[in-house]
C-alpha cells in the first residue's frame, strides 16, 4: 500500500541504471550514488511499488578490483573482469538494501533465455514470484556466457534487456536513467540551442535520427540504443521515459507522474503475454523483406503474410522461428513466427499461396505468417 497522501501513477516499473551513473564516469563505483539510488527504490517499495532494477557496471566493479590496464579491452577479458566485478557489485548493492531491511535477488539473462516460449514463461515466472515475495530483483546480462552485449553490436548496456524485462513482467513504466536529461533536438553538447523534447507520441524515423539514427557509431548505451529499447517497450503498450539519473528524487517523482526527463507514449493497447514475447524480440533468427503491398496489408489490415509479399530473406532460420518483417526501406515494422524456414522462402518469394505445393513439394499452409502470429513492433493499431 502506498504512504498516506501520496499518489501513485505506476504500480510496477523496472529502472535501468547505466555504467557512466553509478560509476561518475570514472573507474570506481560511485557509492554515493548507489546508496541515493538505492534508497530511492527502497522508499518506492515500502509504498507498495513493485520495482525490478536492470543494471550494468559488473565489468566497472571487476576493473575496479583488478586495476587493469585500459590498453586492453578485448573480449575475453570484459568476460573476466564481468565475473570478477558481478559478485562485487551484487554484494555493493545488498549492502545498501539491508540497510533499508528490503530483500533483493540477482538475476543474470542472457538473450538466450528468452528465445523461446518456454523459457521466456520460466523467467517471467521467477521474476514475478520474487516480486511477488517483496524482494527486489537485480537483473544484468550475463557477460560471462554470452558475450552479444559487450561486443557493442547487438543490445548495447543493458538497455534493451531492460525493454525485454519490462515486456516479460508486464511493466506499468519503464524508466531508463541515463547523465542526460532526455532526448532532445539536437546534441545538447554541441549545441546550445537543442531543447529537450518532452514527450513523444510515435518513434518514426525522425525520432530515431535524434537520436544518432539506427546506423550510429555513438558508443555502447548511447541514445540510439534507448531509443531502440523504447520503440520494443512502447509497442508492448508500456510508457518508457528517459530521464537524467542525477535528477533529485527522480524515480519517486516519476512514479507519481511528475514531468521529468522525456516521455514516450505507449501504443493504444497492451500486448497479450504471446504478443509481448515476440515484440521482446530476442529470439529473432532472422527477417523477411516485403513489399509495400504487403506492408500495408500486414500494418493497416491485419493480414496475415503471404508468400507473393515476400521481397527477400535475411539470415537462417526454420520452421517455427521468431523472425522480423522489414519493408523495403529497411524498417522493422513486425515481428512474427515464420511457417517456413528460410531456405523454402529464397523458393517461393513473391509466388501465390497455390503454387508452393509445387515449388517446395510439400506445404505447410498458405501464410508465411499467420496473423495470430504476428505483432506489429510499432504499435500501430490494425483497421
């Protein structure tokens, strides 16, 4: 229950805390930092909150310890300073909880825990029983086996892994703090006239080349990535706000609503629990290219996908899997589980339903992807 007098927007929210917050840009973690950080969840929990903390800073805590040079940085020793730095940071943390008498859990994913329905339900399940149980649970990538967030080229800090929990748990909000006060119209750094944009509505191409556009070589949980990790959180009907962590009180006044930081919108409606599985997106084994016939189809219509909208194939995958929809001009615009691999599509692209008997020999049924299997990834609402 919340404290007398106060008043609670979101009821269960997941914070994500970058390694520039709760290391000051330095190379030691700010302790300060996390005990203002700390006790601000454990403030919101006592309210009644239910809040799940995704953070990085493993490898910051195993550099800390073994003082290293910067001169390398190669992969296998960001594995090893991760499993040095991840028991250090987790007992960083518990120390600060205990003094607040809150229980907190860790929770190491990697994206191969979700990739498919089961495991997805497996974590979700666990999440939401120690939440359940008052505890707090402390979510970070598992750099020690699963190396796609360190390399700089897939997720980018935990940043998506925080859409994904949200998406998991069914969020009321995502937060997403970072030492920026949100997204604005231009590079705040280098240009005095940039205004911070306070709320948006859709995240469209011009939202995402605020941010540095999808091909940016900004570093590892720069903007871009937020901005990636929004468009997943909102297309599952969940509020994201990006918001400058050194703000005073800043995840109390967020959770009872107070403008702070910049707002994305979530869609019209909530995804169901197979919908937000496949709008995470972890498991995508590749994508097919429509054209723009099919786009509209599949966007506006709620169509299923046909094997004549088929432009081209990304990747390899099977039967079965997860895969994204692109349009011609490259964006994702759904996510769905393919009735074909991808070796059979190269086959019957842009063909009718009626003759992939005869291309393939077999036939697992007109669509490519049914429609009850298919979420739109922008939120967009079918006519």
């Amino acid at each position: 229950m919340s404290a007398p007098g106060v008043s609670l927007k979101y009821r269960r929210v997941v914070a994500k805390v970058g390694t520039n917050l709760l290391t000051g840009g330095s190379d030691k973690l700010d302790a300060f930092f996390l005990a203002d950080l700390v006790a601000q969840i454990a403030g919101l929990r006592k309210q009644g909150v239910e809040l799940l903390l995704v953070t990085s800073g493993a490898i910051a805590a195993g550099q800390e310890a073994l003082a290293l040079p910067k001169s390398r940085r190669d992969i296998p020793l960001k594995q090893m300073m991760a499993a040095v730095g991840q028991g250090r940071l987790m007992h960083r943390y518990q120390e600060q909880f205990d003094r607040h008498k809150v229980v907190v859990a860790q929770a190491l994913i990697t994206k191969g825990d979700l990739d498919n329905r089961e495991s997805y339900l497996n974590v979700r399940n666990t999440l939401e029983g120690l939440v359940s149980l008052g505890v707090v649970p402390i979510i970070n990538e598992n750099d020690v086996v699963d190396v796609r967030e360190i390399r700089d080229d897939v997720f980018g800090d935990n940043d998506n892994l925080s859409a994904v929990v949200a998406t998991v748990v069914h969020a009321d909000l995502l937060v997403i703090l970072t030492d920026i006060a949100g997204l604005y119209t231009a590079d705040p750094r280098k240009d005095a006239q940039a205004k911070l944009l306070p709320r948006v509505e859709r995240i469209d191409a011009a939202i995402e080349d605020l941010a540095g556009g999808a091909g940016s070589a900004r570093g590892r949980g720069g903007m871009i990535t937020k901005i990636q990790a929004a468009k997943v959180a909102t297309a599952a009907g969940i509020p994201v706000i990006i918001a400058d962590g050194h703000e005073k009180d800043v995840l109390p006044r967020l959770v009872r609503g107070e403008a702070v930081g910049t707002l994305f919108a979530a869609a019209a409606a909530r995804a169901d629990s197979k919908h937000r599985w496949m709008l995470a997106g972890i498991g995508s084994k590749g994508a097919i290219v429509v054209d723009d016939g099919a786009a509209k189809a599949l966007s506006l219509q709620n169509k299923s996908l046909l094997p004549a909208g088929v432009r081209a194939v990304e990747g390899k995958f099977e039967r079965g899997d997860l895969v994204d929809i692109r349009d011609g001009r490259g964006l994702r615009i759904a996510r769905g589980v393919t009735n074909y691999s991808s070796a059979d599509l190269d086959k019957v692209k842009g063909a009718r339903s009626a003759d992939v008997q005869k291309l393939l020999g077999y036939r697992f049924g007109d669509e490519v992807v049914h429609r009850n299997d298919l979420a739109l990834v922008d939120g967009a609402k079918a006519s």
